[in-house]
C-alpha cells in the first residue's frame, strides 16, 4: 500500500485514504502473520502516548 501511495503516516496518524483498502487492513491485522502489528498499535493506544492511531476518513 504505500508504493501505490494509499498508506500515509504522519505525526503519529495512519492514513488510508480508500474506504475498501481501509477494510483490507482491518481484516489482515487480525490474521496471524500480521500479530505482531496488531499487538503494536494495541499496545501502543494502552500506553500514555499513542504512537499510531488509525482513523477513518
């Protein structure tokens, strides 16, 4: 996703500007080679600073 520029990071945001691509992601986060992202971004939004945090555009 991010050679076709559909995945942008930037001050702490994921990006995914496409609706079908956004669902694409959710569902390969919960299949288990992708754990180890999963686990990141779960932990990552459990701690006092949230270093990646996904929102819908």
């Amino acid at each position: 996703m991010i050679v076709l520029g559909f995945l942008l990071y930037h001050d702490g945001y994921l990006k995914i500007p496409n609706k079908e691509l956004m669902k694409e992601f959710e569902k390969a986060l919960k299949d288990k080679p992708f754990d180890y992202v999963s686990n990141e971004i779960y932990y990552d939004s459990k701690g006092k600073e949230h270093r990646c945090k996904i929102e819908e555009i």
